[in-house]
C-alpha cells in the first residue's frame, strides 16, 4: 500500500508540471517594415505591445527591424530572425543620446530559469538589475555585466549574440536594463513565470497518466499475489 501511495504521488507530481504554463517568450517577430511600424521602417516603441502577454515596457525600449529583412537597421537577427529589441532613445532620428535605460514589468512575476540573448559593444557599459516590485522599485538584484559581443561583419553594427541566463533567488517582477544609447540589443528574452495560487489543475491527458500508472501498479500486485 505504502509503495502505491509513493507511486501515486509521483503521478501526480508529473501530471502537474505536464500542466504548468509555458514561460512567456518574446522574438520581437510581429515587428516588420511593412507592418506594425506606421512609418513603414520597421522602428517602433515598444511600451505597451506585449500588454497581453503580460509584459510592458516604459523608456527606451524600440523593436527594430534588419536591413537584411528590408528595413534599415544594421544588424544581423539572431537565429535567423528579422527583429529585435533596442536600446535607444529614439533611432529614427540618427543620433546618439548618451545612457539610456528602459524597464520591462511583468506583474504575474518571473524567476531564475529566465534567459534572453544579447549583443553589447564594447564601452557599452549595459547593467541590468531585477526588482521584486514593478517600475524598478522594491528589493533590487544586479546581475554581472555582459561581455561585448562586437560585430566583426562588414556593415552590420552588431552580429554576435551571447546567451545570458537570469539566476537569481526569489521573484522578479522588473528588470531595469541601461547602458550607452544604441550600443545594446536583445532576443528571444523568455520569462518563466513564477507559481502563484494554487498548483494548477491536470490536463485529461495527464489524469489519464496518473490513472494508467495506478493500473500498472495494481496489475503488477495481482501478478505477484498470483
């Protein structure tokens, strides 16, 4: 009985992570030259575009998109995408601002296993630090600086991108990104949210996993009584 109560609390176990939310992901994709960009050139402020999927933007955070992608921003995409987030005070106008920042907010709250990939030049001076607050307040964690990344292709700004994972204990709710305007890009930044409530209910395949590992277990009991 105890070796079936243990199986079954792993089947159960498993059957709540098969039901567990998806971390929120964003590529920046939606952004194009001929759409999402009023002005048709692929630049646009993000602030509130990913509203739905739980994320807001406030400063200067700009969705751009690649000259290779009929735009007119210098870089090559990451993993063969078209757009990505810059760091700038505004990048239609052609001119540099010194440091800028921008804070991302994501309410429901987001935890270690969080990623997102970047490309720095050097003197960048990028720093990012994660609050348990939104709009960059509460308790502040500052992760290490990013290693520069520079292009070494002709023409492009930037090209190499680095991996960067947030490890960090607790809950994040903003993370507060600066450095010098332009000098910094990121990619495919993935949120994993933090549990909050209780434990979500199982899917019916994954009911469907508890009860077959319950039959198995009881199959096997007949056969060894037998």
């Amino acid at each position: 009985m105890r070796a079936k109560s243990k199986l079954l609390a792993l089947a159960l176990t498993a059957a709540t992570q098969l039901a567990a939310a998806a971390p929120v992901a964003l590529n920046f994709e939606d952004i194009t030259a001929s759409s999402g960009d009023p002005q048709g050139i692929g630049m646009i402020q993000l602030l509130d575009r990913y509203k739905t999927d739980g994320v807001q933007f406030t400063g200067a955070a700009w969705g751009v998109t690649s000259l290779l992608c009929g735009a007119f921003s210098l870089f090559i995409p990451h993993d063969g995408g078209c757009s990505a987030l810059l760091l700038a005070g505004d990048p239609r106008d052609g001119s540099l601002e010194g440091s800028k920042s921008f804070t991302l907010n994501f309410a429901d709250g987001f935890i270690t296993g969080s990623s997102l990939y970047y490309s720095a030049l050097s003197g960048s001076g990028v720093s990012i630090t994660l609050f348990d607050d939104l709009d960059g307040k509460g308790k502040s964690t500052r992760l290490a600086g990013l290693a520069p990344t520079d292009c070494d292709v002709s023409g492009a700004r930037f090209c190499n991108w680095g991996l960067l994972n947030l490890d960090f204990s607790g809950v994040a709710r903003s993370m507060v990104i600066s450095g010098v305007d332009e000098s910094l890009m990121l990619d495919d930044l993935k949120l994993v949210k933090a549990s909050t409530g209780p434990a979500p209910l199982p899917e019916p395949a994954s009911v469907a996993l508890v009860l077959g590992a319950l039959g198995a277990a009881g199959w096997s009991r007949k056969r060894k009584a037998a």
